[in-house]
C-alpha cells in the first residue's frame, strides 16, 4: 500500500488565502507568515506541506474545536493533511472562530 502524499503548502496557502478574506500576511516573521483576527486572540498561521501550524499570540481561556489546543504553548495545529477534504475541515474549524 502505498503512503498518501502530503498537500503542498502552495496549495494549503491558497485554499487558506480564497476562504479567509481577513488573513494577513505578517511583514515580519520567522515561522508563521500570516496572522488572523479571531475571536480568541490573533492567530498565527504558517502553511506546510501536508499540515497547517497555527500559534495563539496569548493562549485563549477556551480551547477552540477541530484539534487539540497545547494548553501551554497556544499551538494549534492541523497535521497529515494528504488530501484537500483534509484541508479543507482544518480550514472550516480555523473559519469558525476568525472575526
């Protein structure tokens, strides 16, 4: 059986451009190249291959749905994402808390 290939990040940052309008493209950054207004705090986002990294800039009082939230570091991070409903479920939970 052969392994699932990761989604490209050029593809992940495209997706993640057309469906949320209010991601901006950080002028400074060393590992998250946007941030985006949310409902918990700004979140910083980096598109990968095969995964989406997200960081709370201050960890949120309540843990945000889709996947598990590093109570510590504010990391929130969609990972194995080898095909674009992959994709596109971590984008829908991110959506669901931008402003």
């Amino acid at each position: 059986m052969r392994k699932p290939k990761p989604v490209k990040a050029a593809r992940i940052e495209g997706a993640l451009k057309t469906r949320l309008p209010s991601l901006q493209r950080r002028a400074e950054h060393l590992c998250y190249q946007y941030q985006l207004p949310t409902k918990l705090g700004t979140l910083r986002i980096s598109p990968c291959d095969g995964a989406i990294r997200t960081r709370f800039d201050v960890v949120p009082l309540a843990a945000p749905c889709g996947t598990s939230l590093n109570p510590y570091s504010g990391k929130w991070n969609f990972e194995c994402l080898d095909d674009d409903s992959l994709v596109g479920r971590a984008i829908y939970w991110i959506e669901r808390i931008a402003t």
